[in-house]
C-alpha cells in the first residue's frame, strides 16, 4: 500500500511502516521532517564503518548513532523503533544481499549499533518550496540512483565508489539547487556533479543501479548529489558477517525538521 504526500507527520509515516501500511518509498511524504539512511552493523564492525563515515562526509553525513542494541534512536525520533519503522530494509550476509522484510525483529540482535545517515530526501521540501521541480516525484517515482567512478576514501575493510541521486533541472534552477542545498550539508549538501554523465562514469541515465529512471525534457541537465546508499556498495565490499539498511528509497523518517538541520 502507498500513502499520498501530504499532510502526514513523520510519526505518520513511522506508524504506517510499523502496520505494513507503506511498504514503498518515502519521497515526499511527511514534508518538513528529516529522513534519514540506515546502516546497522554489530559493534565489532561499528569502528570502522564509523570510520568510513567521518572520512567520507559527503555520502555518508552522520546524524545519530544509537547505543549498543538499542533500536531507538534518542536524538532523532525517541518514539521510533529502527526495527520496525522504515518501509523496506535489506539484509546483508557476507557482503550478499539475501533478505528485504519490511521488519527485522527477527534478525535483531544485542550487539547491534544503527547509524542513521543523512538523506537528500531532506532537501526536497525547501526546493519544491522554491518552485523547483523534483521530477521523481512529480512522476511518482523513487529517485534515480548511479554508481560512479569516484572511489571513496577507504577506512579498514570499507571501501568503494560514490553513489550518486539525480534530478534533472534547467540551468537557471539549477544554480538554485546548488544554492539552496549547500545550505544542507547534513544531508548531503551542494550537488558533486552537474552535466555529462559520463564524466563520473555512469553510461545509461535510463538505467539507474537503484532505484527507478525519470523524465529528462529538452533544455535540462543532470545534476548528481552524493547518496546514502553509498554505504551499501562498501558493505559489498567489506562483506562483514550481518548488516542491516534501508532499501533505497524506503527511508527512516525523523522527528527532525529539515531546517533544523539547514546552516543559517
């Protein structure tokens, strides 16, 4: 089942995830509040992963970390149950995706440390505010999403290339974005890439590596953020013993609100 865009409070969206009412993405809903990416790992990988994230700030902005075993994330949604409340998650054996519930009470575990990332989902709100348009939404759609050849740079066993968004926009609107999103750099910040995609190595804008292809009209340009599912391709890569994260698109939604986390 899908929920409608507005009027819905990110303790709205929490409680649908928690029924299985929304089981799809999380673009656009409970506009105003934060959503966040999701990574859980056991404590023993939780260093480095950590560490990955604090070398990596651009696709991987931190926002919380729970204490160990804790499915509560305090800061951000202390009503919130991250076993529970987001529409979809993947789970990871070995670096292998294997699983994608739409609950992980079943897979929790005591030694389990969540990370919540910061989400360009975030930043849409203020830009469709400002009379730009977000085109995956417009057309009902989860955001387009690019691995790229940028490498990030590694920490231990994690280690990988960039994942990119994409919206596609006019030159003037554009130059808004940028300006508008560098005010967020808790939730990724200002675009990492404008124009040609093969300059960052993505060949097909019309065939995304996650999530779904959207509408380029003449006269628009591409323009890439830094994603948060950045952090899935270095656990295919680490291959750590279990994780956890979101599927892309299916985000955790906060208590947060977007401007709360805007630089004045």
């Amino acid at each position: 089942m899908q929920l409608g865009a507005g009027r819905l409070s990110a303790s709205d969206v929490r409680l649908a995830c928690r029924r299985r009412e929304l089981t799809g993405q999380t673009s656009g809903l409970a506009p105003g509040f934060a959503q966040a990416n999701l990574v859980i790992l056991p404590q023993s990988d939780a260093g480095e992963f950590l560490l990955f994230c604090q070398r990596n700030p651009k696709p991987c902005p931190l926002l919380e970390v729970t204490d160990v075993g804790s499915p509560v994330p305090k800061r951000f949604a202390p009503d919130g149950d991250l076993r529970t409340d987001l529409p979809r998650y993947r789970v990871w054996e070995q670096g292998k995706l294997i699983e994608e519930p739409n609950d992980i009470t079943h897979r929790w575990r005591d030694d389990f440390v969540s990370f919540l990332i910061g989400c360009s989902f975030t930043f849409e709100t203020p830009l469709r505010a400002a009379g730009i348009p977000v085109r995956h939404i417009d057309e009902g759609r989860n955001v387009p999403m690019y691995r790229t050849n940028m490498s990030c740079e590694p920490a231990g066993k994690f280690r990988g290339e960039l994942v990119v968004s994409m919206r596609p926009l006019k030159p003037a609107d554009a130059i808004r974005a940028i300006q508008i999103t560098s005010r967020f750099p808790g939730v990724h910040g200002a675009p990492v890439h404008f124009g040609d995609p093969a300059a960052i190595g993505i060949e097909n804008l019309s065939r995304p590596d996650f999530g779904e292809s959207v509408t380029i009209h003449a006269g628009e340009a591409p323009v890439f953020w830094a994603c948060g599912v950045t952090p899935q391709v270095a656990l295919m890569n680490a291959a750590p013993e279990i994780a956890v994260t979101h599927s892309p698109g299916c985000m955790f939604v906060t208590d947060v609100r977007d401007e709360d986390l805007a630089v004045r």
